[in-house]
C-alpha cells in the first residue's frame, strides 16, 4: 500500500498536466475556429466586392461601346 501511496502525487500531477494540456488544445481549437469564421466573413465581403466591381466594369463597358459608336458614327458623316 506504500508503494501505491507514493505514486499518488506524482499521479496527481500527471494528471494536472493532462488537464493544462488538455485545456492549451481547447483554446488552440476555439482560436482556429474563431480564425476560420473570420476567413470566411472576409471571403464572404470579397466576392461581395467583386460581384459590385464586376457589375459597376459591366455597366461601364456598355456606356463606352455606346460612346465609340456614336463617336464612330459622327466622324463617318
């Protein structure tokens, strides 16, 4: 029984550091997973963006073919 006695503390603190460990694992977990949300919102904005910016270079397009070709148009008559 002395023997077991012994290995108590040295038991106890293993355990104590499985805990720390353990709990180290948890925050790395939560943090990546807070990092993987916030990848994704920044994602989720930039096609926002480029859909608008692809919208807004469509919009310009048309207004400039239909300037050259009224440009077009008045240098030929």
């Amino acid at each position: 029984m002395d023997h077991i006695d012994d290995q108590l503390p040295r038991s106890r603190a293993a355990i104590a550091q499985l805990e720390r460990a353990l709990q180290r694992l948890e925050n790395v977990v939560a943090k990546s997973h807070h990092g993987d949300l916030f990848l994704e919102q920044e994602l989720r904005a930039a096609k926002a963006d480029y859909a608008r910016l692809d919208e807004t270079s469509r919009a310009v397009e048309e207004r400039l073919d239909v300037a050259i070709n009224r440009l077009r148009s008045v240098l030929e008559d």
